[in-house]
C-alpha cells in the first residue's frame, strides 16, 4: 500500500458556494499512478463541508434553500453572542454536512455515479481560501 498527501486551495464567496471538485480529484488521480484503493477529501475549517450532488443549477439552489430552511442565517445563534461575528449558522450548516468524505477507486477511476459529482460548500459569511487535503491509500 501507498498513501500519497496532496492539497488543493479553492477561492469561495461564502453564503453556500458550492464548488465542484471532480475533475481535479480525477485529475489527482490519475497523476498519482495508484489503479485501486481509496481517496479521502477533507477540508479544513468548521464552516465549510464536502459531499457529493448532482452538480446542476436547480440542486445548487435546491441545497441552499435547504440548509436555510434548516438552519436560517437569519436568527441569532449562541455562537454569535460568544464571538460576534454572526457566522453561527455556518458553523451548523458545516457539521451537519461534515468536513471529509471517502471515495473508492478502481482501475485508476473515481467509482461515482455518472451523475455524481464531488463538492466543497462554503457555508460561511464571507469569502474565503479554503484548503482541502486529499489522500490517495492504494496500489
């Protein structure tokens, strides 16, 4: 086995930007010359989440009309009292997503679905340089 650590830095507008990460991490891949094991993305901060969706305009919004419903960015957060910097609901957003997710490989491939996609969503109030680690464990 060989476990190769890797990063990647993504600029964000907050506010539920979702940004696609598939074709790096196939790119990633196929760059590591590993053919099976898995790929765990994770990234850094507890504002910010990775999943997989279908990565098209009406999920998009879908997702964000979710999480405001879930969670609104409207409302006062305990958080926000501690800190003051009104980002509570971002902080809530991001661990129901959870920051990592783990995806298997085969002959040098990502084994998502065709119509899945990899995604970092930035649930925070304002831009940011997110850091996302990646590392490839295979042969």
């Amino acid at each position: 086995m060989k476990i190769i650590n890797d990063s990647i830095t993504i600029s964000t507008r907050g506010f539920n930007d979702l940004k696609d990460l598939t074709e790096i991490l196939h790119e990633k891949l196929k760059n590591s010359g590993l053919r099976q094991g898995v790929l765990t993305v994770f990234v850094q901060g507890s504002t910010a989440g990775v999943t997989t969706i279908e990565y098209e305009p009406g999920l998009v919004k879908d997702l964000a009309e979710l999480m405001e419903k879930l969670i609104p960015s409207s409302r006062s957060y305990h958080h926000d009292e501690r800190w003051g910097d009104a980002n509570g609901f971002s902080h809530l957003r991001a661990s129901l997503l959870g920051p990592s997710l783990v995806i298997p490989f085969s002959d040098s491939k990502l084994r998502l679905g065709i119509w899945q996609q990899v995604v970092l969503v930035d649930f925070d109030n304002r831009p940011r340089q997110r850091q996302v680690f990646l590392q490839f464990l295979g042969e």
